[in-house]
C-alpha cells in the first residue's frame, strides 16, 4: 500500500512539474521573444536595464531548473553529492535573480502598484532559500524541506506570473498588483497546506493498515 501511494505522489509531482515545463514554453514564445528580434518594440522599454535583466533571468531559469531537480525524492535518496551540489546552484541562482529583480521591479520602468510588492516577492524568495540552507546545516531536515518548498513556489512566480499574456492582451495596473500580491500569499500559504496533507494523509493510512491489521492478529492469537 505504502508503495503505491508513493508512486502515485511521484506521478502527481512530476504531471505538476510537466505542466510547468508547459508554462515554461507558453512564456518563452509569448513574452521573451524579443530576445531574438531586435525590431520588437519591448527593446525599447527595457535598453536601461537589459544586461540586468539577462541577468536575472538567466539566474531565475537556473534556480527553476535546479529546484525542479531539488524536489525529486529519488535524488535525495541515492545521489546525495549531486542534490547537495544543486542546492548549492540553486541558493547562488536565487542570490543573484531577487536582488536584481527587487532593484529593477522597483524602478520606474515598473507600475508604481507594484513596486512594494516587489519588495516582498525577492525578498520572501532570497529570505526562505536562506532559511532552507541554515536548517539544513543545522540538520533540521524537514524545517528544511518546508522552506526549501516556499522559496520554490516563489521561484515559480517568475512563470506563472507571465502565462496570463497568452490569454489576455493587456490588463491595468490594478490587476497585475493584485495577481502578483495572490501569488506571493499563495507562495507562503501553498507549501504548509501540502505538508499538512501529506501527514494527514499519512496517519489516515497507518491507521487503515492498523484497524485491517487487527482481526488477523487476533485470528492468530485464537489459533
């Protein structure tokens, strides 16, 4: 039973983690086209800052990659040198992208809406991946899986923040800030929400195999 409810949260894991690499393909095409077009008319907008934004993209798509890879059970179990090493990948790609995202998402190339949101999604990012490396040096393995979780769904935000462009061709300022202030809650709250199911779950099935496991006990005992 154990077995299977393991396989079936690898498979919900890695559908989740497919259906981000999806996202990953919609913003590329969508919003960072511009990379490869010179005439695009966004080169304008961004000329101030455009080495810092390559910058940090280059950063957050390699903490979005090593963190992905952070996640895989299998790895953490039988190639510990490499996870230790991605973890150590990631920490720096996250050192580097919310800083730089901070100082950019506060400039006056950003709506002034979201400029103080900004502020808390790089530094909730950089603060919780710092938190996840400190507990892991302390040996607290799961404080350290619960923040290491919680920096990862604010490394998300770097995607999921973009997919709406592929529905919707503009939107107010209004709306941004407010779809960015729900990802960030949603990064705090998402993380404790899914450790408090997995243990929930986890009593439910060791109480099942208890309650199935006690007539045979006692059907033995009678023999």
């Amino acid at each position: 039973m154990g077995q299977r409810h393991a396989v079936a949260a690898d498979r919900l894991k890695w559908s989740f983690f497919a259906l981000m690499g999806l996202c990953v393909l919609v913003v590329v095409w969508v919003d960072e086209r511009f990379w490869i077009n010179p005439a695009d008319p966004h080169w304008k907008h961004i000329a101030p800052v455009k080495y810092l934004l390559m910058l940090h993209g280059l950063a957050g798509a390699t903490a979005l990659t090593a963190g992905a890879v952070q996640m895989s059970s299998r790895i953490r179990r039988t190639r510990t040198a490499l996870h230790r090493a991605l973890g150590k990948v990631y920490l720096g790609a996250v050192s580097i992208s919310a800083p730089v995202a901070i100082y950019m998402g506060t400039s006056t190339l950003e709506p002034v809406t979201i400029r103080f949101e900004q502020i808390f999604q790089g530094g909730f990012w950089l603060l919780s991946a710092w938190i996840a490396f400190v507990c892991i040096r302390s040996g607290q393995m799961q404080l350290h899986k619960a923040w290491m979780m919680r920096s990862y769904a604010f490394t998300l935000i770097f995607i999921t923040s973009r997919v709406p462009d592929a529905f919707v061709k503009s939107y107010s300022d209004q709306f941004l800030s407010d779809m960015l202030w729900g990802l960030v809650a949603i990064g705090l709250v998402a993380p404790e929400l899914i450790l408090t199911a997995q243990t929930v779950w986890r009593i439910r099935s060791a109480k099942s195999r208890a309650t199935r496991a006690a007539p045979l006990e006692t059907l033995a005992a009678a023999e």
